[in-house]
C-alpha cells in the first residue's frame, strides 16, 4: 500500500508487487493485510527488525494460511508492522515506529500484530491476519475495538513464518464486524472436529473478573445480564485458573525457553540492536533453567486437564480479554511492563491449554476500548465464532 495512502502507519513501506487471489469465493471483495512474518511471493519478511529485514530474500511463496485467504478470494493490500521479533504486548517498535490505534490515538494499539489491528480498525483492510503468541491478536483486538481470535493451537498451518514460541505459536485475524469475522472463520477454519452444543453453557469466570479494572468490569457485569436474558442463560460462576501467579510462569518459562530456541543463534551470531524490552526478554529465555522448563510444563498439562474438565464438550468461558484499555503511548517502559504482567495473567489461559479464544468489542472507559473473551473447548473454533456474533448482537440490546 503507498504510504500515503496509510495515515495509521500500518504498512510496511515495501515496493508493491502483485499477488494473484482467486476471482470468486467465500471471502470475495474482502481485503486482507498480513503481518510481517509471514511469507508473501514478491515480499521480504522483516519480521520488524532491521537486520531480519537485511539477511531475508524476497520470497517464492506464500505462507500456506495467506494461501487460504487468497484462495478463498480475499485480496491483498500488503505487509503490516509487526513488534519486533514479535515479542511485546504493546505495539511499539523502535526500529520501524507504531502504529497509530484508530480507535485511542493517544494509547498503543498493542502487538505484536500491531499493524494488522491499526490497518484494520483504520478501515485499510477488511481482514488483518495477525500471530497469536500471548496475546498478539487477542489484546490488540481488545485495545482497537475489533473482534479478534486465538484459534486452537495447531488448527490452523503456520509454515513459511517467523517463529517465537512453537508450543504456543498461532494464526488468527481481525475484522470490524461480527458479521465478516463469522465469514472468515467460515471460510479459513472449516467445520469443527468438535463443534459445541447447540445451547451452549455460558461460565463467568469470576476470578478473572477480579483482575480486571472495576469501570470496565461494571460496564461488562451489565453486558453479560443482557446476554443472560436475550441469549443463553449464564450458568453461574466458576474459578478458571487455580493459581494465576503459578499460570503466570509457566507461561513465561515456556515462552522464555522456545523464543530463545527460535531466535537465540540469530541474536548471538549478528548481535543485532534490540528494541526497549526485547533484548531483556530473550535474554531472560535464555538463562530460564530445565528445572523450570519442566515445572513449566508439568503446570501447563495440569491446567489443561482442569479447563478441559470445566468445559466439557458445551461450556464456554466469559472473562475480560485483558484488564481494561490499552496503556498510554506516554506511558515508561516500567509501566508498560507492569501492563503486560498484568495482561499475562488474562491471556495465558487460551495459551497453555491450547483452548480456542475469541475477543469482542464490549465498551469505552476513558477513551479506550475493550473487550469481553470468549474461550471454548480445543476444536470448537468456528462456533466460538459463530457464538461471538450471537454474543455481539445480545450486547447491543439496551433493556428498559
């Protein structure tokens, strides 16, 4: 896309080059940008630092999940910025810039699919497809008023793009509206291995509430009683994580452990100049011992065990998507981690246990959007979705 025609600085400044997408299909008169990880035939893959951006060659191929999109007629429009090495929750990027967030000027518009999420609340593009590591969709979703999704791990190809954390890693999207983002998960999930029930029940996760901040949380207590009357009846409260500080480290052990793996001969061998933040968190990957690696993982199967008992085959989990809106842009580098701390503790549950989460726009406070999650049980993707809009549409019903 020309960067004039770019006033959100969502795209990376490459020279265009034509991209063939199918002439009719389910995604049809749809744009899509992609994310600057992903292989795209006639692009570099910059992945948003400068030395990646100099040693990548201009790739012969698509990434197999762009294909999907093409294939099923959507229409590229070019590559977003991406944090670099796609490991921050924030959205900044000192090499190449941020994103402006359409929605909150004046606050981040989170990562690392910092691009995808700007050029899509901006109404650049129809789809943004975006990488979901902990939380690199769903909090940018959440921060821009956007519906977003962290499909099932391993649901969805991720070969030809940029590592951070196997175990964790995935592809997911974003759209304005629930009715496009019901035709991309159509189109891009297929049917469900495991589909949910056709009435659904509907958990609130209450300690998930309790970390959330009180005017967003008191803004989505009223949303879940229209729901509750207009939709499903939610069946009661639950407790989704036994102990979130020991979720919290697990997740930032096995995250730790596998970016490094994916990234740490590259760091080594050309020392390249890291962002604020980056540098410390794959230089904290890399002295995580195999004492905590193994805890980390012993951590991550139990937990997966208890949200798949809680779930079952019918149950989906409601909690906020991260604490409340996006951090300010003018906020330091110490308050942006405390942010991403806290967020950690939100979005790491989808992240161990694999589960399918998906975000929706739900209020304002302050002049910054969030969202209400949804989480469903492994495989049940494409009704999560589907249930998104349902939930979306519940929402806007104002009750007398």
């Amino acid at each position: 896309m020309p960067t004039q025609d770019d006033p959100v600085h969502a795209f990376m400044p490459y020279p265009e080059h034509p991209v063939a997408n199918a002439p009719s299909g389910p995604l049809a008169g749809l744009t899509l940008a992609v994310k600057d990880i992903f292989d795209v035939a006639g692009y570099r893959t910059g992945c948003g630092q400068p030395t990646k951006l100099a040693l990548s060659d201009v790739k012969p191929q698509n990434a197999p999940i762009v294909q999907r999109f093409l294939d099923a007629g959507a229409r590229f429009v070019g590559k977003t910025h991406t944090v670099e090495l796609a490991y921050s929750l924030n959205g900044k990027n000192n090499h190449f810039g941020t994103p402006i967030n359409p929605a909150a000027p004046d606050r981040v518009p989170g990562g690392s699919s910092s691009g995808s999420a700007a050029a899509t609340a901006g109404r650049l593009c129809d789809i943004g497809l975006g990488s979901d590591t902990g939380g690199s969709v769903r909090g940018p979703a959440s921060y821009c008023g956007l519906y977003g999704i962290r499909p099932t791990h391993g649901r969805l190809p991720l070969d030809l793009t940029m590592p951070l954390a196997a175990s964790f890693d995935t592809p997911g999207w974003f759209t304005r509206d629930e009715r496009t983002f019901e035709r991309v998960g159509a189109a891009i999930l297929g049917d469900d291995p495991h589909p949910l029930a056709g009435t659904p029940r509907l958990l609130k996760a209450e300690d998930c509430f309790g970390l959330a901040e009180d005017a967003p949380v008191r803004q989505l207590e009223t949303l879940l009683g229209r729901i509750d009357r207009m939709l499903h009846p939610i069946n009661g409260t639950t407790v989704a994580a036994p102990d979130f500080d020991a979720l919290y480290w697990a997740f930032r052990w096995l995250q730790g452990v596998e970016s490094w793996q994916s990234h740490g001969a590259f760091i080594t061998a050309f020392k390249p100049a890291l962002g604020p933040g980056i540098g410390e968190r794959f230089e904290y990957g890399r002295t995580v011992t195999e004492k905590d690696a193994t805890e980390g993982r012993s951590i991550r199967e139990s937990f997966r065990r208890h949200l798949g008992l809680l779930l079952g085959a019918d149950g989906v989990l409601m909690l906020p998507t991260v604490p409340g809106p996006a951090p300010l842009l003018a906020a330091d580098e110490a308050a942006l981690e405390t942010s991403r701390a806290q967020s950690l503790r939100l979005l790491c549950l989808s992240g161990l246990s694999g589960f399918p989460q998906v975000s929706i726009p739900a209020g304002e406070h302050e002049g910054g959007p969030f969202g209400l999650s949804l989480i469903g049980p492994a495989g049940s993707d494409l009704s999560l979705v589907r249930l998104a809009g349902e939930v979306a549409r519940a929402m806007a019903v104002k009750i007398a």
